[in-house]
C-alpha cells in the first residue's frame, strides 16, 4: 500500500446546497443525563443501554451519533397516499436486491410515535417507494410536513408539503416529482437462497420499538441528467471531525506489509468517502427505457441457476446511500477479526440495535462468504466503531474491507489503528464513537446474513464536545462544479 495513503486528508466544506442541512454531534447537554459515566481513565464517556421507558419519555434520541442517511417513503392504499420518512433505510441483500426499512410499531415519546397508518398501508399494499431528494426548499417542505401533521392524516401531511405527486413511472404507486431518484419495491416473498435453504418466510421482524421490512427492489429511476453523467451525484459517507486529534504516522514497516497482502488479494473493493455517481470507480447506469426526464432499469428477480456473474455486474446498479462501519469481533475462542461494513444501519430504537449484513453466499469475487462470518457465527457480541473522513482510518477501511484472515489472520493489529477493549468488545481508539453490541438474531437474507446487535454500552471519546464536534450531512447533492 503506498504511502500516500496517509497523506493528510483536509475534506473541503460542504457545497452551500447542503450547509444548511449539517447535523453537528454532541449538542450542548448530550452527556448530562446521569447515566454517562466517564471511563476509569477519563478517555470516553460511557453510558450503558437499555434506558428506561421514562429515560426514553424524556428524550429518546439517539444516545450518540451514527451516520445515518434519510430517505423519503411513500405507500397508497384505499386511493389514499401515506407518506413517512425513513432514517438509516439499508440495503441489506444483493440478490435479490433488498431494502430493510425500520417503522416505530410502539410509543416512546413525542420523537419516536407509532406509525401506524403508514404500516396498515404498506402491508395492504405490499409496495413502497423510496425517494431521495436534493437538498433545497422542496425537501425542507417536506420535512416539516412531516414533522408536525399527524401520520394518520395522510391526506393533510401530503397537501401541507405543497408538493405534488404522480404515478411512478414504472408501476402505479405515487411518487414525488421532485424526486431525484425513486425505488420502487414490494414486500419479499418466501423463496430460497443460492444454497438451497428457504429464507424470507416472512417480509418483516418485530424488533423491540420496530418492525423491520423487508423490500425486493423491482424498478429504479433516477433523473436523466444524472444517469448521463451531465449533473453527478455527491455522497459523504463518513462525518468529519475538524477539531479531532492528529493521526500518528504508521509504521513504515506495517505500511509495507499491509501492501505486500493487499498486493495478493484477488479483488479489491475500493473505497472513497467522497463518492460520485456516475464516476470513477462506478458503474454506468444501465437504462432499460426514459420516460418524462428519468432513466429507468428493470430489475428481475434472479434466475436460481445463475450464480456466477460479472464482478462488475454485482455491484449496486445504482446510487444508494450507505453507512460503512468497522466491526470488531472476538470469537469464543478468543480469535479476533474484523471487517469495514457498508451495509450497517440502525433497526430499532429500544433497544437501541445495529444490523450489520455479511456476505455468505459465493457468487463471485467481489461477493463470496466473509472470513469473518465464521467469527460472528462462532461469537456472542461485536463492536461497531464510527469512522471518521481521516487518512489513517480510511486506510484502515481498506485494509479490512479486502484481506481475508486467510491472507493475514493478524489483520485487525495490522489494519493501522490501537486495539483497545471498549465495553464487552474490542474497538479502535481512534474512533470517536463506539457501539458495544450483543448479538441477538441472525437473519438470512439470500446473499447477506444480517447479524442484529443489542447495544449494552456506548462509548465517545471525551475530546468530541460540542465545540469540537463531528459534522455530517445525510444528503447526497449534486458534484459542486
């Protein structure tokens, strides 16, 4: 691996579009709550989870930051358009391409209400689209659509956004205009996975405050402007800590090992937190027709003989914003691994849970079973650590996204950042926050095995404060010129 993969990183700002929507984490008063305790060596704050019913009355953010993107769903039932927003809507398997959305089913407090309308909709109709918006008065609008009509009225959520609908382009569920990119999915149907076992006998859990469905994605559309590479996309998919500490300079002797190992992988997953699509490193966007300024392509469902495909073809056939994590894992018999996962989300808030979806079926290259999936099988808990736009950890995400414990059974010592025990589970101490997770179901999804963690501890370094904290935008916009 050359070295300037620890050339110092200094993102720019975000472009003035997306300013305005920059979430910085903590607020004043995050750790005020007597339940964050400072760690023995006063490096983190530390709160154990779950909070009580009351604790969650009061407030029931998120105890600490994760990077979660949001998302615009709409559903139709009864000639009625019900529309909600999602936070930390995942892909979470690639054949058949599945979205996992998480609806609260159970009251916490004003933030966190049940939707229950926009549930009874979705399973009477069995179809959602998800929508992305550009960041702007549109969105703005509706966001506070959102945020103060009731959910069970549908119809005045929808006319006091101001904005219009219209029949998806490929199917007949109602869909923004302002849209800049729609899936449209449908709940999924029992089927069986590549090895013969049957999987999605149901199309949602319930898990703790929420049920988590399941969609096969059928259609994308996405603005014709962007599928021709005229007007691309900008995604940041990690936060940046401006005020954070310094990364130390590696050891140039693990630098060259880790690029003699990198140098023998067969594939290697690239990763760049400023993501362009279409762009460098992206596939094109293969259009089946056009119709009303959108490129739309047809996604069918798999045949089950088909199993090995193009590497390139595999990848995600277009733009989705997604959150990557680095996991920790500590086998029974004490064997440690580790991974970057770009399929991690938020499920549920109570208790707090973090879905990480692992690769178990071998379909190519780019998607063959993790070494890392027998650790998970084999383990109790892992770590789910937040990374941050830095060089050393971006290396770090490199690392552990492409060798195998095969090629180096050492790679978390050698992904370039401190091991330190965090809660119940290993965690790097570069990281700013980190979720200590128990590990409570596993999901077969087809390709991907979605691993649920129940977070019994939270862990942020004590430097990320309010006047040094991280910033993020969940918006994707369009490439700055």
């Amino acid at each position: 691996m050359p070295n300037a993969h620890f050339v110092a990183i200094a993102p720019a700002r975000l472009p003035e579009d997306r300013e305005a929507f920059r979430y910085s984490w903590p607020y004043e008063n995050a750790f005020a709550a007597a339940a964050w305790q400072r760690t023995q060596d006063g490096a983190y704050w530390c709160r154990a989870l779950p909070e009580s019913r009351d604790e969650l009355a009061g407030n029931s953010r998120w105890p600490a930051f994760f990077p979660s993107p949001i998302c615009i769903t709409t559903t139709w039932h009864d000639d009625v358009t019900h529309v909600e927003k999602v936070v930390g809507a995942s892909i979470v398997n690639r054949f058949p391409y599945v979205v996992a959305l998480g609806y609260c089913r159970e009251p916490l407090s004003s933030r966190h209400y049940v939707r229950r309308t926009f549930m009874q909709a979705i399973e009477a109709s069995g179809r959602v689209a998800v929508q992305f918006f550009m960041p702007g008065e549109q969105l703005t609008a509706l966001m506070n659509a959102i945020a103060t009509v009731p959910e069970d009225r549908p119809v005045q959520r929808l006319a006091s956004s101001e904005l219009a609908v219209t029949r998806a382009l490929a199917g007949t569920m109602p869909v923004f205009r302002d849209a800049y990119l729609v899936y449209e999915a449908r709940l999924v149907r029992p089927g069986r996975d590549f090895e013969g076992h049957d999987i999605n006998a149901q199309p949602w859990i319930d898990f703790g405050s929420h049920r988590v469905y399941f969609l096969e994605i059928e259609t994308i559309s996405l603005r014709e402007d962007i599928a021709d590479g005229k007007q691309p996309l900008h995604w940041r998919s990690l936060p940046v800590w401006r005020g954070g500490p310094g990364a130390t300079l590696p050891d140039p002797m693990l630098v060259r090992r880790r690029g003699e190992i990198l140098a023998r992988t067969n594939f290697v997953k690239t990763y760049h937190p400023d993501y362009v699509f279409p762009g460098p490193g992206t596939i094109a966007f293969e259009a089946d027709d056009r119709h009303s300024g959108f490129a739309i392509k047809h996604l069918p469902p798999l045949s089950e003989d088909q199993i090995e495909i193009d590497n390139n073809r595999a990848r995600w056939p277009c733009f989705f914003p997604s959150s990557v994590a680095l996991i920790t894992v500590r086998g029974r018999d004490g064997r440690l691994g580790g991974m970057s996962c770009g399929s991690t989300t938020i499920l549920a808030r109570h208790p707090l849970t973090v879905a990480i979806c692992v690769s178990y079926a071998r379909i190519n290259e780019r998607y063959a079973a993790r070494g890392s999936l027998d650790l998970l099988d084999a383990a109790d808990r892992f770590g789910c650590g937040v990374p941050l736009y830095r060089s050393d950890v971006l290396s770090a995400i490199t690392y552990l996204g492409n060798v195998s414990h095969r090629n180096d059974s050492a790679k978390v010592t050698n992904c370039g950042l401190t091991m330190r025990e965090l809660g119940g589970t290993v965690g790097f101490a570069e990281l700013p926050v980190h979720y200590d997770c128990r590990i409570v179901a596993r999901v077969p999804l087809g390709t991907h095995c979605m691993f649920l963690g129940k977070v019994e501890n939270v862990l942020v370094r004590a430097d990320l404060t309010p006047d040094n904290p991280l910033e993020w935008c969940p918006w994707a916009g369009s490439l700055a010129p």
